[in-house]
C-alpha cells in the first residue's frame, strides 16, 4: 500500500432526483477494507448535492463542463494533480467519459490513472449497436431504428408500432404512445444531445440489472445482479433485491470475455414472459445504485481502484440473493460559506 493516503476523484455527485452514481462510489470508496482514500468531488454546477456532503467528500471542485474537445476539463485535473495530489479519477457520467478515453494517455503521463473502457468498446456499447452486442453474448435486443434526421421518424415509428420508447444518444427514454408524441420526444432530445435518436421496441417483462468490473483482459473483477421492484418516474431505480439470474449473469461474463471489457458497466436486461433475456442498454460507468454491491459484500469502486493503481486485488465471486435495495432522501442543512467558496474559488 502507497505510504499516504490515495486521493481519488469522484464525479457523478448531483444526488438529485436522477441521482448520478458519485454519491455511492463515495461511499464504497470510505467503506474499503485496507484501502486508505480521500475522495474528492468533481462536479460541474455549485448546486451538485455532493459539495455539501462532507461525511463523503473531503474536498469539491468545479469542473469545466467536457465541451469543445474537453482541453479546458484537462487542464483543471492537472491543476488538481499540482496542487492537491490527485492520484486517479472514476467519472461516472456518459458525457465525460470521451474526453477521459481520448487523454488518458496524458493524465497518466502526469501521474492520474483511470480505468476505462477503451475507444473501440465505448463504440460498441454505443445504443445503436445494442442488437450486434446482445447477440455476441447471447441474449436478445429488442428491436431498434435508428433515425438520423427528423423527416425519417414517421416511417420508423410505422416500422416498430405504436407504442414506442424514444431515446436520446447519450441520456433519457420517453415512452410516447402516439406519433405527436414520438415527434415531441424526439424534437426534445435532440435539441438537448442531437441526431442521432433511437426508437425501441416495448418489451415488457421484469427489469433486471448487472452491475460489474471488467479487468481489461478478459476476466471479472466482480458482478452482482439485481431485480427493480419499485422504480421512479424517470425509471430509477427506488428499491431492488438482489437476484442470481443464471442467463443475465452469463450474459454479463460474456460480455466482459468477449470485448476484454475494461472498468465498470452497468447491462440494464427486461426478462419477458417467457423467460427471453432482452438486453436494453450498457452503460459504461457504474449506475447511480452501485453501492448496493458494496453493501451485499462486492466494493466495485474499491476493487476498480486497486485495479489502476497496480495493488493485489482478490475479485469478488460470491453475493446473496434476496437482499433489499431501498434509496431515501435526506435534507442537508448549511450556511452559505460552502456555497460562497464553491462560486467564487471553484473548490471547497
């Protein structure tokens, strides 16, 4: 172990109502056996709930958001990396992890090692390339149209039926059930992330999930799997018991085998009625309920950062089944000095 403790950056931390998956690997990170962590939040607005929970963070700065090439986002790590020590980052949200992928080479160069699924997986996972993925590990894709200009929607929703899920490329599913509706949707999400939008095939059934870390080679650093009970209106996931679904999990193992898979995932599954598997997204970052594996006996967050530093790690291999997921709200109550510094200094 390195003689002081490892400082790790965290972002995802806007612990809203669409939660982002910071606040959890946070918490796995404070949880680790024999792994001594300062955690950092790296967030991009002064509101994001994690700057003000210092039980999980011992220090937050403001990011530039990862547009026009993401070179500004690059240069405040390195400055993070002089002044505070930063040794490695997981990013947590879709719309970073290109620039994290396209300068990994320079922050490790500079001493900050991530984790991450190289160019070509972050590709394959892309949701237009769902049905080639679903096929190499073995289960189903429900069946997906790709639309790259708005006056191509009406023949492809005519294609799948009514109704339809419209999904942006990066974030959101909207569930319309008339063509306005579809048309409304899809206006929306690409003024938001652009063209391309994706409409899905409705498979109803039970929602299942993966959550795990490839080891780059092949292998598995560990999985657990999980049934949604009771989700939100923007379909999160509210409660959940853990599940040993035989057909999801190998699906899982194949897809870590199969693309040498690298840093955490997420498969979000729906089992139909008859029991078919239908893979419905990959998410390349851990989901905002990732501490559920670190409280049935996997930290992910742990094991993926022994995993960059080079350290001895053991995987995990084992989790109970019929454990319960349940997330709350909690009121955070503090002066204004936070949020001063936080405006004025972009760090805490």
């Amino acid at each position: 172990m390195p003689d002081k403790p490892i400082v790790v950056g965290v972002s995802g931390i806007n612990a809203v109502d669409n939660p982002g998956p910071g606040a959890g690997v946070a918490r796995s990170l404070r949880e680790a056996e024999g792994l001594s962590a300062r955690v950092v939040g790296l967030a991009y607005d002064a509101m994001e709930p994690g700057i003000y929970m210092d039980w999980l963070f011992d220090r937050s700065f403001i990011l530039p958001y990862p547009s026009g090439g993401g070179e500004a986002m690059v240069e405040r790590l390195l400055y993070l990396k002089h002044t505070h020590g930063l040794d490695c980052v997981i990013p947590n949200l879709d719309a970073e992890l290109p620039v994290y992928i396209r300068y990994a080479k320079e922050l490790e160069a500079a001493g900050i090692r991530t984790f991450l699924p190289t160019r070509e997986q972050f590709q394959v996972r892309s949701k237009a390339n769902l049905p080639d993925v679903a096929t190499a590990i073995g289960i189903r894709a429900p069946r997906t149209e790709v639309v790259t200009a708005p006056e191509l929607l009406h023949a492809a929703v005519e294609r799948l039926g009514l109704p339809v899920m419209v999904k942006g490329l990066f974030y959101k599913a909207k569930r319309a059930v008339t063509h306005h509706e579809a048309a409304t949707y899809a206006h929306e999400l690409a003024v938001e992330w652009g063209y391309p939008i994706l409409l899905q095939e409705i498979v109803t059934g039970e929602e299942l999930n993966v959550v795990g870390v490839g080891d780059g080679e092949g292998g598995s650093l560990g999985m657990v799997g999980i049934k949604k009970s009771w989700i939100t209106t923007q379909g999160k996931i509210w409660t959940g018991l853990t599940v040993h679904h035989q057909p999801m999990l190998q699906a899982a193992e194949r897809l870590v085998k199969e693309y040498r898979w690298r840093g955490p995932y997420e498969l979000e599954c729906i089992v139909g009625t008859s029991g078919e598997v239908f893979l419905i997204e990959v998410n390349p970052r851990f989901p905002a309920w990732s501490y559920f594996a670190t409280g049935v006996g996997q930290n992910l967050a742990a094991l993926l950062v022994r995993r960059m530093l080079g350290l001895p790690v053991e995987p995990a291999r084992e989790y109970p089944a019929g454990r319960l997921f349940v997330r709350y709200t909690y009121e955070l109550v503090t002066d204004l000095e936070t949020f001063q510094r936080i405006v004025t200094r972009g760090e805490t």
